[in-house]
C-alpha cells in the first residue's frame, strides 16, 4: 500500500484519511437513495401492527365468548 500525506504533510501509512474522504464522499449518495425505499419498512410496520390488532382481537374474543 502506497504511503500518503496527510492535510499537515505527514506521513499517514495506513491510507485512513483517504479512506474516510472516500466514505465522506459516498454518504450523500446513501441518503438520496433512503427515501426511495423507505416506504418498504414503513409497509411492513403497518401491517405488522394490523396483524398485531387483529391476533389481539381474536384472542379477546375467544376469552370473551
């Protein structure tokens, strides 16, 4: 691996600022691309809540009748 210079000149031998420029670099393409899917997990949670209810229902009404 290939030595670089850091912001001062000095010698930073693992490369770490480069890689943390990279990953500054390619989080704000993560974040464009989140609200896209985001109605997936919202989907899910409102028919997992809906399942939740109507179990819950069942339930009361086998105790109850």
């Amino acid at each position: 691996m290939a030595n670089t210079q850091g912001p001062q000149g000095t010698n930073d031998p693992a490369g770490s600022t480069q890689m943390f420029r990279a990953f500054v670099d390619d989080a704000p393409q993560s974040r464009q691309a989140a609200p896209a899917s985001s109605s997936g997990p919202r989907v899910g949670l409102i028919v997992g809540i809906l399942a939740a209810v109507i179990v819950v229902a069942a339930v009361a009404w086998l105790a109850l009748g």
